[in-house]
C-alpha cells in the first residue's frame, strides 16, 4: 500500500519535476554503469564526468569486462578524471564483484562497503539508484541542504539520519535525485539562491534569519577548501601518470622531475613517484630503469 507524501516531499519532488537535471546514468538502472558514474563523479565536476562515463562503459560494459582487463588499462581509460587512485580501486573492484559474486553488483549495504573503493555514500547510491532501496544518499550537496534545513551543524549520524528518514519510501529514487539537485543548483556553498528554493518554510537556516555561521560549517560529509592544487604534489602526480598512458618514463631523478614540472626539484619527483607505487598505480622496471603504469 503507497503511502502518502508530506508537504515537504510534494514541494520538492514537484520542483524536481521541471528542475531537476537530466544527467545520463539517471536513465539506466544498471547496478554497474550507476556504480561508475558514483565513482567517477566523486570531487569531480558533472560536465567533465559525462563523456569519460560513456566511454568507459563502452569499453568495459560490465565488471566481467573490466576484472579482465589489465590495472593499465583501466588507468587509462580514467584519464582526464584526476585522482587516479580510484581508478586502481574500480578495478579492484570489478575483480571483487567478478570473483566473489559472479560477474552481479550485489544488493545489500554490508557487501557493496565491503568492496574495495566503495564507501557509505556509494553503496547506498547504488541501492537507491539501481535498486530503488529506501535509504537516503548524502554526499555533499545533500549534506548542505540538511544542515540548512536543520539550522544547525550535523554530525554524520544525524545527517545520515535525517536523509535515511526523509525518504519517501514509495519513491525514494526521485527523492534522493532531487535532493541532489537542489543542492547542487540551489542551495550551493555561495549564494545560494534561496529565492528559488521549493523548501524555504522548512528551512531552519532561513527561520532565524541566515545567522552566520552558516550551518554547513563543520558540518559532517561537507569537506574544508582543498588546498592549491598548482604546485601541489597532486599536479606533479597527475602529469606523470599522464606520460605514463603514453609508454614508460625513466626513473632517473633528474626525468621524472623534467616530466612532473620540477626541473630544479628531482628529490621532490622521486618521493612523489614513490607515492604512485606505494598507492598501486606505477611499478620500477629495474631491468630497464623505467617506471610504468602497474599491470
């Protein structure tokens, strides 16, 4: 038996209906292809997400697909998506999924964490939107609009709380999209555009009048400002796993700073390219005295 919709729920489910964005993996319900769009959208824009997701399924349309294919090459398919460690981790994944459950993402919250790769947030994705299970998705956007409509900073219990208990059961697919949504395009970090928001008489944020400190300060599953990242060690490591999809690259100090962009710096390169094979992305070839993507 359906049950019936609170105020608030109609409000932004009704909002969503003409506001809501139209994203591709939002017209599959294929466990895998949502499992990488999740991955992949993870401190990554939409816009860049989009033809890397495409791609990428058309190359390995299922976890069979990529468990089969070597780490390199699914490093390489990553590129463009920074944070290539994650790509080391889908791969992992894949194989986990292929080996101990036959080739199928599976469908309950304590197998999909237990996966490599996969935290809290992305195996309820997963069930929400490829099983269309009743639980509330909070990534940071969500996290934003629950701390605001609660005017006050949440811990990671409440917040998840609160999510898992505002989700209409009967749909909690359109709910946790919307959500979603209007964190991302309404309720942003700056200006948010609180004219234009379906919740405003809920918002707590709102009730006493946008008192500062925001409520998103300190709040849980809501990240600080990342650190510059010209400069940073994870420039120096992204163009050196960029040379590395072309072929390998020599480990002598004095290259591999050449190719990170710290010529006068090879001490600084080496420790850096050190962190690549540490963290499974890059292996020494010592015969040739090469450094290249891990197999």
């Amino acid at each position: 038996m359906s049950r019936r919709l609170t105020p608030t729920q109609r409000r932004l489910l009704t909002w969503a209906g003409h506001a809501g964005r139209d994203l591709p993996w939002r017209h599959t319900r294929d466990a895998w292809s949502i499992l990488v769009s999740e991955v992949l959208l993870q401190q990554t824009q939409v816009t860049r997400v989009i033809p890397v997701w495409t791609a990428f399924l058309e190359r390995f349309p299922t976890p069979t697909a990529c468990a089969q294919a070597s780490q390199a090459d699914v490093v390489t398919a990553w590129h463009g998506m920074g944070y290539n460690r994650r790509a080391v981790s889908l791969h992992r994944c894949a194989i986990a999924i292929n080996e101990q459950h036959g080739g199928t993402v599976p469908t309950s919250l304590g197998e999909l964490v237990a996966l490599p790769g996969i935290g809290p947030y992305t195996a309820r994705a997963v069930l929400v939107f490829a099983f269309e299970q009743p639980v509330g998705v909070v990534d940071v956007n969500a996290a934003r609009v629950h701390a605001r409509l609660a005017g006050r900073a949440l811990t990671n219990n409440e917040v998840q709380t609160r999510a898992d208990d505002a989700t209409p059961p009967d749909a909690p697919w359109r709910w946790n999209q919307a959500v979603l949504d209007l964190g991302a395009t309404v309720c942003t970090k700056r200006s948010p555009k609180c004219g234009e928001c379906p919740l405003t008489t809920d918002c707590g944020w709102r009730a006493v009048g946008y008192l500062e400190p925001d409520p998103v300060e300190n709040s849980a599953r809501i990240p600080k400002r990342q650190s510059t990242f010209a400069g940073s060690d994870r420039q120096g490591r992204g163009r050196l796993v960029n040379a590395l999809r072309l072929g390998p690259v020599c480990a002598n100090p004095g290259a591999l700073a050449e190719v990170m962009g710290w010529p006068d710096d090879p001490g600084r390169s080496t420790r850096v390219a050190m962190s690549l094979v540490a963290d499974g992305l890059a292996q020494w070839e010592q015969e040739t005295e090469t450094l290249c993507l891990a197999q």
